[in-house]
C-alpha cells in the first residue's frame, strides 16, 4: 500500500512539475514583462537595468528553477496590474470561487440524484423520455447563454435577484462568506443555478445508468420478490448502491467546477479565482495567470490523487494497476 | 477499407433504429439544413457582412422585418454597425461549424496516430506519449484551451491575428481532445499488437502496420465516431465560450460567440435581436449534434437502452 | 461545528446590516476599478479622481471649476518669479490623527517628481521645495510657468511619517517584486476614510468626522463597486444594487430615462476625441507612410461623416469638434472650430493628389476600454476609410495592451481622448500632445512629428505670465494644429451620469470627475 501511495504522490508531483513548465513557458513567451512595468518615458539604459533586476537576463533553467522554488514558496510575485502580491490577491478570491461551486454542486446533487432515479425507475415512460430530452437540452445550452437568459428574467423583467457581485459578506478570519447576509445568499441563486446546469444533467445520468445496472442484480430482484414496496426497494437499496460512483463524479468534477466557474464568474461579474483570471488575461497580468494555473492543476491533480487512493483502498485490486485516471475524460463541457 | 466503414454506417439496424426515433431525424434534417445554409452564405445572405464598406450606418439598429421600422432585406434586423443580422449568422455559423468540425478532425488524426504509435512501439514511446496525456487530462479543458488562444494571440504579430484566429482556435481546441481517442486506440493496439497474424506479417516482413490499422480502426470505430460526434458539439460550445469571453474570434469576422458577445452590450437598450437569433441558433446546432450523437450511442451500443 | 460558530456570527452580520440601515450609503457602480490605493502608482485619472476622496492638494477646483484654497490658504510669487510661497492650513489632520505640516508637502513632492513616478509629467516645471516654516513651503520651478496652482490641484499630500514609517517614501517599483504599502492602505486628509478594499470587487470609504472642512454632503459611507459590463451596470442601476453610476451607456440612456426611480445626468465632457497619425518615414508592416503628406491626412479627414457618427454611434450626444480643444478651455478661438466638409469625392481626389490613388493598408489602432463607445466608432471609421478604396486593420484591445504598442510607434493610425486635466487650459495637449518628443514635452506625441514653428509658440506660451498674451500664443499654435491636421479632431464626447431617486443632489463637472463631497442623500 505504502509504495502505491508513493507512487501515486510521485506521479502527482511530476505532473505538478510539468504544468509549472507550461506556466512558466507562458511567463517567458507573453511579450517583454519591461515593456510593460515601465513608464513610458523609461530610457534604455532604465530598461536594461530592470531586465538585470528581475534576473531576465539568466539562462532558461536557472529562471525554471527559480521559477518553481518560488512556486513551492506560494510567491507567484507581484500583479502587473493591481500591483499586489498575486498569493495573497488569489486567496482573496478563493472564497468566492468555492462558495459558488459549492452550492452548484449541492444544488447538481439535490436536483439530479432524484431526476435520474425517476428516469431509470420509469424507463421507456414519457416523463422519462421527457426528462432524457431535457438532460440534452441541458448540456446543449452554452452556460453564458443561460446566465444572460437569467439575468434577463429574474433581475431586469422581474427584479427579484441581484444580477452581479456577491452582495453583503462577512469575514470569518481570511474567509469572507456570503452565505450569512440576505444579500449574499440571494446573489449567489442565479450564478450557482448557471453553473450547475450541466453538472445536474451529469449526476442525472451517472444515477440512471447506474441504477438501471443495480435494478438488474438479483439482490433487488430479491426484494421486490419479498415484497417490499418499490418505492423503497427504489430509492433506498437500490439509490444506495449508486452513491458510490456519484461522490467520485462530483469529487472530481469540483476541479471542472472551478475551472468552468470562470465563465459564469465574468457574466455575474462575480468577483472570484476566475473573473481575476479573464481580466489577467485581457491584461497580460501573466504572474497571475501563471498563479491561477497552477493553483488550478493543483485542485485538480489533488481532487483525482484522492479519488485513486480511495479507491484502491476500497478495493485493493486496483494497487497495482497503471491508469485509473480515466474518469476525467468525459467530463469538460457546458 | 472504407467501404466497409460505409456498409458498416448503412447496416439495416442503424437505419431501422434512425426512422424510429423522430428526434434523431428532425435533429439530423435540422443540422443538415443550417449546413446548406451557412456553407451556401455568399449566395443566399443579404450582405457580406466581412465587407467593411457594405456596412452603412444609416441602416443600424433596424429591428427585425416584422416589427414596426423593420426594413427589407434584413429579415431579423440590424445591429450598431448596420451589419445584417440575418448575414452574419449565417457567416458566423459557417465559421462555427468549420472550426468544430477542423478540431475535431484534427484531435482525431492526431489521437488515432499517436495512439497507434503509443501501443504498437510501446516502451518509452508509449510511455512518454500517455504522460503527456495525463498531464493535458489534469488541466481543465478550457483553461487550456484559453491559455493557448491568449498566448498565441499575443505572440503573433497584429497583422497576422486576425487571419490566424481561426487556426489558433482550432489548435486550441483540439490540443485537450486528442487524449481520449489515443487511449481508446492503444488500448486496442496492444491487445491486437500480440495476436498471431501481426507475429506473422512480421515475419514474412510485410509491414504489420498496415495489418494493424485494418483491424483496429474497425473494432475501435464505434467508441470513437460517439465520441467524435458529442466532442463535435463540444467543439463548437468552446468556441462559443472563447470568443464570448474575448479570446477567440474577432469582431471585424464574427462566430456565433463573438455575435453574442456583441450583443450582450444591448441587452438592455432594447436591442434583443442582436444577441437572441445569434444564441438561439448556436443552442440549435449543439442540440442537434448532441440528439444525434446520443441516438447513435444507443444504436451502437444497445447494451446502454 | 458549525452550530457552535453560527450564533455570534449571525449576531456580528444582524449587528452591520443594522448599522447600515441607517447609513446613507452611496453605492458608485463604476466602469471599471481604481488601479491602486496609491494616487502616484498609475498614470491614470479614474484612479487619481477616486483618490481625491481619500487624499486631497494644496488647492482644487470648486463648484464652478476656479482654483480655490484647500490644504494651503495662501500663496505668493516671489522676487525671483521662479519661486512660490505656500501658506498652509492649520490644524489639519491625517486620517491616522497626525498633524499635517510642510514636511509633508515636500515629502509628496518629492515622490510625485521621483524619476521612477508615472506621474512625474503631471508637475513638470517642478525643480525642488524647501520647508521654511511648520506651515510655510517653497516650491522652486525650472523658469515662470504660468500654470503651478492648475498642476497642484491633482498632486495629493501624503503624511511624510506615515511614509517613512512604512517605507513607501517612493513609488511603487514593481521591478522589486514587492508590494508597496501605500497600494492597499490609505491615510490623507480628505472627506472619506478608506475602510476596506477588495481589487476589483468592492472598495468602500466612510466618512472622515475630523474633516477641516465644512461637509456640504450627508454621505455616510461610499462602496465602489466596478462593474465592467455596461448591460450588467444598467440592470444593476434599475434594480437599485448600485444608486449611482458616472458611466451610464448612451445606449441605454432612453431606457434608464424611462424608468421611474432613475434619473440622468447628462453633458458634454471637455474630453475631445481625436485620431492620430504616424510620421515615421515607414508604416509598422514597411511600406512607405503616406501620411507624411497632408493631402493624405486630409483625405482621411474629409472620408469621415462626422453628422452621421454623431447621430447613430453617439445617439445626438456628442458635441462635433473642428478644434483640438473644447470651448470652454482657454486657447480655444470659435474660428478654429470649424470642421472641414465631409465629402468622399474629395477625399478619393486628395488620395490620387497623394499619390495612392488605388489606397493602401493600414493598422488602426483603438482602445475596448477607451473612450464613450470607442470600438464602435473605430468599427465605423474604418467602414468609412474602406469606401475610399483605404484598407484600415482595425486592431482593438484594452489600454494595457495597446499602450506599448502606441509609445513604442508601432501604430499607423490612433485614438487619442483629452481633456486638458487637470490644467484646464489649451497648453496642456500643446505641451503634451503636439510639441516635439523631447524630455517633458510631446509625451503623448505618438506619431513622433515636429513642426518647429509650433514648438517655438509653446515654449513662449509655457513662459508668459500674461493671461492675454499666452492666451494669444496658444490660439496661434493651435491653428498650426489645424491648419496641419496634425490630428484630425471628431468630436467632444458625451458624458452621462446616473443617479437613482435614493440620492438626492449630484452635481454634474464638465471634467466628468464625481466630486461625491457635494453629494446628497
């Protein structure tokens, strides 16, 4: 088990390794840092003199190295932008950015657990087929599309929910919540909504296959045989049986969540990871690119080294096999 | 080789399933419509809406023909510039469908190339070739897909961006995509790379490759043309969201996205056809794609029904 | 856990929702965010304008723009007419308590004028300043200069101990990879007292008790909340989330007109908007620069419908320009403000008279986050050009991107705004703008051209005392500007506020500058 776990830890570091290369291929490649630090009345003389500064002027794998020792320290440097040190303007953010995905994957779970239950139960029924339809429909419609059809409705005809920003917050230590101001709590409805429309039609049909799998085994079988009421053969010894595989979809998927939270973020102007990354990038803010990156993979690669390892916990068959990371896959999108 | 693939699409099952479910076949009729339509664009649309100096702004802001004010041709109206909605939806899906379609060709060739080489010469290849994977497949697919759109744009000089922007979406999006269809492929070429026929091609030194591809790419096909098929509407979602979010195609040669974009500016000036007809239409085509390539898993793979 | 925390926390958030209540919070839905807590890190005049809550100069404008006392009650030119004497206010304190006296004027001065501040154009006759009393200071400039008191006005005084104490007593370098102190604190003498900021998200201010002036507002507290899309500012404005904004689209203006709790402020902006050209022998891609030729420049001039820009991109709210300043600048004269026709045939005619009859290709470049509707009429001129048979590249992106790009000469053809801030006289774009590139003067001279003749009238102008004659110097070098189409002027800009019913008294500044200590509730 040990070496497994080593393994596992070693493959994650390499992989961190490689993503720190493209982060910083990125660094060195996005135009001339200089140009865009000085003022424009700069000499060259001024010029050359804080390339020298910013050690611009050293080999590749010496500016590598100092690249990811520094990542290592958490020091991404300093926005070119907001002139803030990029760690601890991320950190602000985080905050905002995991609320959000937070309640879209509650909400992906509370909506689409039941939903593909009722699929698999009613199969071949027409509120099945309605419900397949609408999962389609679902994963179709670009979540930006969705976002500005929301605001439209329910904040510019309606006017019940903010249409940006995250309201009120308050401040636990670092953290700052919405989720304890009216404000905050309403501000987050319309932007966890958006972002977790693809991730319901996800669960929906993770829970149907896999319920129509377990509606075959004999241990169901079994029970209906005995007698029990169906609703609670369904919902309870069968549902329980699926659970499983869906905390893994959803564990792995918050990293997509993230991620995809970016473009959700810029419609609600959200001020998150991910609306600071959009902006990063229509500046050049390239430390905070850079920054979000890696912070990012670093989800990422954590969330799937989790789910390997509880896994081959769970069943020690899968120790010494090579590729478990296949889920990730099929799961980009909206 | 591709005959068989044809007879193989023609089977009477697949077709026998395809006239029973409707919603494949309005899907399959609705997509084929909007690809005569945007590919026949020069020839049907109003105006060339790329054609800075067809552009009049006395024209601007028409709303669709309908509605009072609404001005023949532009059957659903005009946007700031006095650029015909109808016009640019048509170039603009033209330019959807052809970056999706370029992607997705382009991940395919290059996922069933390397996938092959991967499990044929196996080794440190094989070896180097699935890392490379793992760490594509340990970043989410549209931050890549951002960071290679920005930093091409940046790297190319101003004259060249807005020729290459549609290259560059192509490559971006087709860079995190080419994974799944390599794993699928070597996965089937180190089971077939073990078979007897291959040791034999060896020995009497015909080239096993070409032995190999003939029965791969058939068993592999199924898994691969569902895939290609959903990763088609992926494909164009991304887009979709690049250009919405600014980096991908500009406004001077606008996608679906871009068009969106744009209008989402008028949302509130009472402008709603700006950005409506651009987002119903881009809602169409992935729906279509999606009926379609959801249908054919079925059909294929009867054991999911 | 949870249950354990939860209480004193629902407490804390009831206890501020309370306190709020009762506030008169001026939520300032903004375009876009300030670029720092630091007046002095950003060339930039949003970030300056905001700041002028929190810090404040030796004098500053009042209602009817005059130059009026603030932190220095009286001043005087010395014998040598090259050295000013300031008498400050007295008891005056620092946010932080501390008492503000003329080391703090000469500390500022010093940092605004270091050779690392972005801002050191802002005051640039400024040679040294001494302290010669706690409340008397010296400023020593480079020769007469007409215009120190109009500079001053945006130079903001920092509070020298806090400076030293926390080792911001220069800009902010960026090269250090360090964060400066004064970038996310704040500590002046202003009406405002910054309390909290979140980049990008939300930056608010409560009121400063200890003000050493009269309040004529009732604010209690101002949140700044940035909210870049237009569409979302607009439906933030309608649904009360922000009650005031100082860019409302001028698309939207006949809808937030229409609706019943929101009123628009509407004016012309002193901003005039200009298109620049480059002089360099060769354009970025190589070819030869045809815009060395006037008949060429006019070309371009004449191709452009101002009547229809004005009408469809800035909806009748723009003021059409002939002249490169507004009237209300001094320099400007009525005779130099007449627009050249426009007229198609002519400009093909002025082509061929050019030498490129068939037209040729060229980069335009232009701000997304620019001027009042920037990429829309960058997309319309160039529509225009095209149908002279030009070929303009429309190139769009934000500032950040594109301002490289414009100081290093690697644009044809540019948007320029100016609105003569904070001078308010015609020599600042003359000075700035228009002079030859050489130390302090033709900063913003993108297209690196020289006209001798020009440059000689500015220099005098920068040198009389005399109101009528430099006055009398700067007309004349702007018909230089004219008669040259150094620039081709379009128009001056509209300027639209927004207010919802909750805010009571919003003066409207042709400087498009929100002085919210004038704001009432």
């Amino acid at each position: 088990m040990l070496a497994f776990l080593i393994k596992r830890a070693a493959n994650a570091a390499l992989v961190m390794l490689a993503v720190a290369f493209l982060a910083f291929l990125i660094f060195r490649s996005f135009g001339d840092p200089v140009e865009m630090m000085v003022n424009e009345q700069a000499t060259q003389a001024e010029r050359a003199e804080l390339r020298e500064r910013l050690g611009l002027n050293d080999g590749f794998l010496v500016q590598y190295l100092r690249f990811v020792t520094n990542a290592l320290q958490g020091d991404f440097g300093i926005s070119y932008r907001n002139q803030q040190d990029v760690m601890v303007l991320i950190g602000e953010r985080f905050p905002a950015t995991f609320e959000l995905v937070l309640v879209a994957t509650m909400i992906s779970l509370v909506v689409g657990i039941p939903l593909g239950v009722i699929t698999a139960v009613h199969r071949d029924s027409p509120i099945a087929d309605g419900l397949q339809l609408g999962s389609i429909v679902g994963v179709s419609l670009p979540s930006f599309v969705v976002g500005i059809l929301l605001i439209l409705v329910f904040s510019v005809t309606l006017g019940w929910l903010p249409a940006f920003g995250r309201g009120d917050t308050v401040d636990i230590g670092w953290w700052s919540t919405g989720f304890f101001t009216e404000s905050g709590r309403a501000a987050l409805v319309l932007p966890s909504l958006s972002l977790s429309l693809f991730q319901i039609t996800l669960v929906m049909r993770l829970v149907r296959a896999e319920m129509l799998e377990t509606l075959r085994t004999d241990f169901i079988k079994f029970s209906r045989a005995r007698g029990l009421p169906l609703r609670i053969v369904h919902w309870r010894h069968a549902l329980r049986n699926c659970l499983m595989p869906v905390i893994t979809l959803t564990g792995m998927q918050i990293g997509n969540l993230i991620a995809f939270a970016l473009v959700t973020e810029t419609v609600f102007q959200w001020p998150g990871m991910g609306m600071l990354f959009i902006q990063a990038v229509t500046f050049v803010d390239i430390p905070v690119m850079a920054a979000y990156l890696m912070l990012v993979s670093f989800i990422f690669v954590l969330l799937n080294t989790i789910v390997d390892v509880t896994y081959a916990l769970v069943d020690p068959r899968l120790r010494d096999d090579a590729a478990p990371a296949a889920a990730s896959g099929a799961s980009s999108g909206g | 080789m591709a005959a068989s693939l044809v007879s193989r699409l023609a089977e009477h099952e697949l077709w026998w399933s395809f006239k029973r479910h409707p919603s494949a076949m309005i899907a399959a009729a609705l997509l084929l419509l909007l690809f005569i339509a945007s590919f026949a664009a020069p020839l049907i649309a109003p105006q060339n809406p790329y054609d800075l100096a067809a552009l009049d702004l006395d024209n601007s802001e028409l709303p669709p023909i309908w509605q009072s004010y609404g001005a023949w041709p532009y059957l659903l109206g005009t946007d700031v510039q006095g650029r015909d909605v109808l016009s640019a939806i048509l170039y603009g899906t033209r330019i959807s469908l052809i970056i999706g379609f370029a992607s997705v060709l382009l991940s395919l060739s290059v996922g069933l190339t390397l996938g092959l080489l991967a499990g044929y010469a196996g080794g440190w290849i094989d070896n180097v070739l699935m890392r490379v994977g793992d760490i594509l497949l340990s970043m989410p697919f549209i931050l890549i897909a951002i960071l290679i759109s920005a930093v091409a744009r940046e790297a190319l000089p101003p004259g060249l961006r807005d020729t290459l922007a549609a290259p560059i979406l192509v490559i971006a999006i087709a860079v995190p995509s080419w994974v799944q269809y390599a794993r699928t492929v070597r996965a089937s070429a180190m089971v077939e790379k073990g078979k007897e026929y291959v040791q034999a091609a060896r020995l009497i030194k015909v080239r096993p490759w070409r032995i190999m591809i003939n029965h791969i790419l058939p068993n592999t096909l199924t898994p691969i043309l569902v895939a290609a098929t959903l990763n088609f509407g992926l494909a164009i979602l991304s887009e979709a969201t690049l250009s919405f979010l600014g980096v991908g195609m500009p406004p001077d040669e606008p996608s679906l996205g871009t068009l969106i974009r744009i209008g989402n500016q008028f949302l509130f000036s009472g402008l709603w056809w700006i950005v409506l007809f651009p987002a119903v239409q881009l809602c169409l085509i992935v729906l279509s794609v999606n009926l379609l390539g959801d249908w054919l898993r079925d059909a294929l793979n009867p054991k999911l029904r | 856990m949870l249950k354990s925390t939860r209480l004193p926390i629902m407490l804390v958030a009831a206890a501020l929702l309370a306190s709020q209540a009762q506030a008169n919070t001026l939520k300032w839905g903004a375009n876009r965010d300030i670029g720092s807590l630091d007046p002095y890190s950003y060339g930039d005049s949003f970030t300056i304008n905001v700041l002028n809550h929190v810090y404040e100069g030796l004098v500053r404008y009042d209602r009817d723009l005059k130059i009026e006392p603030a932190l220095a009650t009286k001043w005087e030119v010395l014998d040598d007419q090259i050295t000013w004497r300031f008498t400050l206010r007295e008891g005056v304190t620092f946010h932080d308590g501390s008492a503000f006296t003329a080391e703090d004027v000469v500390a500022s001065l010093e940092r605004v004028s270091h050779e690392t501040s972005p801002l050191k154009g802002n005051l640039p006759a400024y040679v040294s300043s001494a302290v010669v009393d706690d409340l008397t200071v010296d400023i020593t400039l480079n020769g007469t200069y007409p215009l120190l008191l109009n500079d001053l006005t945006n130079i903001h005084i920092f509070d020298k101990g806090w400076l030293v104490a926390n080792g911001a007593e220069l800009p902010t370098d960026i090269g250090a990879g360090v964060e400066g102190f004064a970038t996310y604190n704040a500590n002046g003498t202003g009406p405002f007292i910054v309390e909290e900021r979140q980049p990008d998200a939300k930056t608010t201010f409560v009121v400063n008790p200890n003000w050493w002036d009269e309040p004529e507002h009732n604010l209690t507290r101002i949140e700044l909340l940035p909210v870049n899309s237009p569409a979302t500012r607009v439906a933030a404005l309608l649904s009360g989330e922000i009650n005031f904004t100082n860019d409302a689209p001028v698309q939207d203006l006949a809808r937030l007109e229409a609706a019943p709790n929101v009123q628009v402020l509407e004016g012309v902006d002193l901003r005039t908007v200009m298109i620049g050209f480059s002089y360099r022998d060769k354009l970025a891609d190589g070819s030869d620069n045809p815009f060395k030729d006037l008949n060429a420049r006019q070309a371009l001039y004449q191709a452009i419908n101002m009547d229809q820009l004005h009408q469809r991109v800035m909806r009748g709210k723009s003021r059409n320009a002939g002249a490169v300043v507004a009237p209300q600048i001094p320099g400007y004269a009525p005779e130099l403000d007449e627009r050249l026709p426009f007229d198609a045939d002519a400009a093909k005619a002025l082509l061929a008279e050019a030498g490129v009859p068939e037209g040729f290709s060229f980069g335009f470049n232009c701000l997304s986050d620019g001027l009042v509707n920037e990429e829309q009429f960058c997309q319309a001129i160039a529509s225009m050009w095209s149908r002279i048979g030009l070929d303009p590249k429309l190139d769009v992106a934000p500032r950040a991107v594109q301002t490289p790009k414009r100081t290093n000469g690697q644009t044809d053809i540019y948007t320029l705004g100016w609105a003569t801030l904070p001078m308010l006289d015609a020599y600042s774009p003359l000075l700035q703008i228009f002079h030859s590139k050489e130390g302090n003067s033709g900063v913003f001279n993108w297209g690196d051209w020289s006209f001798p003749e020009l440059d000689a009238l500015v220099q005098q102008a920068g040198q009389e005392l005399d109101v009528e004659k430099r006055l009398s110097l700067e007309t004349e070098a702007l018909k230089i500007v004219k008669d040259e189409i150094i620039m081709i002027p379009l128009h001056q800009q509209p300027m639209a506020w927004a207010i919802t019913d909750e805010v009571s008294e919003m003066p409207l500044f042709p400087d498009n500058k929100p002085r919210l200590w004038y704001a009432q509730m």
